[in-house]
C-alpha cells in the first residue's frame, strides 16, 4: 500500500496562535484549540456548517477496519505543511505532542497509532485524510462548555506535513424545568438529569450548575418526597470501574443539591454502573444517554 499522505507537527493547546504566516493558503486560519507546529504553513482548508465524520477509536493491530464514533456538527478540515529549507521533525515525534498537550489540556486519548498503517479506518466518512491507513494518528476529543470537540491527527511519517479533522458537537442537555421535574417525579417515579463531569472523574462541570439549581429547587418545591441519586454509566471500562464512578458521581450530585438548600436526609445516593442502559451503548449518542444521574421516588 502506498504511503500517500499525512503528516506531523509539534502542537500547543490553548496558547495564543501568532498571526498568521503571510505564506498561508488565503482564507485559512487555525483552529482555536490549537496552535501549529513551529515552521509550518496552512497549506489548504475546508469546512462544514454541519456533517458527520467517524472518528477511529478502535484498537490497533487489526486487518479489520476499526471501531469508529460517529459525530455530527461542524467540521473543520486542516493541511499543515513544513517550510522549505527547515529540517522536518517525525512523525513520532508530532503525534507524542499531540498527545502530551491533549492530556495536559484536560483532553482525552480515543485511539492512538503510533506508526503506518496500524489501524484502518473509514475514508468516506473521514474524507481528505489519506487512503484509509493511519499513519502516526491520534484520536482526541475535548470537552468545550456544552460541546465536545473531536480531532483526529494524521502526520507523514517523514513529517513533511500533517492533517487535522475537527468535529464539534453540542453535549447532551438538560431540556426540563422546575414543573416538569415535579411532574415526572409525582407521575413516572424518576427523571434523568444530564450532569456533564471531567472524563472519567466525579468532578461537576461549571456549565452543570443550571441543571443542578432547577433540580434543587423541583426537590424544595415536592419537599414530602424522599428521592434516590442514581449513578449510571455508559459500558466504556471496565464493570469495577464503572460501579465505582457511578457511585462517586451519584454522591457529588447529592452533596451538591444539599449545598443547594435540599435536605440531606432526603437523599440517598447509589451507584448502578453500566447495568442499566437506557440506549444503545454501541453508538456515541446512546453512550451519551446512557451517562446519566436519575431522581428515583422512594
């Protein structure tokens, strides 16, 4: 198989981008999250108000064509190019920076492919970046107020160049009031709030507060119910793993509708893991649904 394609830079997140070079292709600039590697030029561009792209997160290794997450939103299409006359970094060397910056910024790792061809992946429905073959790649996502952000690097073994694909899309969002909590509760027994937490943590994301407030305020409004904090999961990890972060972020939701004025002896808080899903888990949307906190009547 022939190595058309890709290539690497060094990359910063959330650091000023310079101006931009006088060589780049007109009407390009780069994305917001990231700077570009030093000595490289925009050399093409392209975007979407709104598309899907699949995002290889599978492992590497395999003849097989990879597991991939599909995200719909904007997109946002990138082809960096080295310099003349400047000495190209590797391509190692271009995604490891990707992937210490990633981390660093808060950001997460969904595949990685440290070399030609480790993975396959879908080129139709990740278009302009190469034949299929990863090549020194990296999958990464972001979460960004509401909106998560994907990015998927591919870098030229000989660093020559590198292309990134960026995909946003709007977090799951918490669509009922004060009355409507109430109701559901008085009426199906339960309601799921979608509490947005850092990857993998129990930590509540500012952008949650809202949903927490009108939560607490349905419970102060139905002050003669008491309400189970249900934790749930999607399948992502391991069973132990999932248990024990639902657990933690059914008792972070509780403690925090306290801090809210809701009674403690009102609340009790219970971690149930991946074991009962409410959609898909093989699709990024239903994993996303299945990542939920429920008020349970008792």
């Amino acid at each position: 198989m022939k190595k058309t394609m890709v290539a690497v830079a060094a990359l910063c997140l959330f650091v000023a981008v310079p101006a931009q070079a006088q060589d780049d292709e007109a009407g390009c600039k780069d994305y917001p999250l990231f700077t570009r590697f030093p000595n490289m030029r925009l050399a093409g561009c392209d975007s979407r108000q709104f598309d899907l792209r699949a995002f290889p997160t599978g492992p590497a290794g395999s003849d097989l064509q990879t597991k991939a997450i599909e995200v719909e939103g904007p997109v946002y299409w990138l082809r960096y190019d080295l310099k003349e006359g400047v000495t190209p970094p590797s391509g190692l060397q271009i995604m490891r920076n990707f992937e210490n910056a990633t981390t660093k910024a808060g950001g997460s790792i969904e595949g990685r492919y440290p070399g030609w061809c480790k993975a396959n992946y879908d080129p139709e429905r990740m278009p302009n970046m190469g034949n299929g073959c990863t090549s020194f790649a990296l999958t990464m996502k972001f979460h960004q107020g509401a909106k998560e952000v994907w990015a998927f690097l591919q870098a030229e073994e000989g660093g020559a160049n590198y292309l990134l694909m960026i995909s946003e899309r709007e977090a799951m969002k918490q669509d009922v009031g004060v009355t409507e909590i109430v109701d559901k509760l008085s009426t199906d027994g339960f309601v799921a709030l979608y509490i947005n937490f850092d990857t993998g943590k129990a930590t509540i994301k500012a952008e949650s507060a809202a949903t927490l407030d009108t939560a607490a305020a349905a419970l102060k409004q139905a002050a003669g119910i008491r309400v189970e904090v249900g934790g749930h999961t999607d399948n992502v990890g391991t069973p132990e793993a999932n248990q024990k972060l639902s657990q933690d972020r059914a008792q972070a939701v509780a403690a925090a509708l306290v801090e809210r004025g809701v009674k403690a002896d009102r609340l009790t808080a219970k971690g149930y893991g991946q074991t009962t899903p409410i959609a898909d888990n093989r699709s990024e949307d239903g994993r996303a649904k299945n990542r939920r906190v429920e008020l349970v009547k008792k």
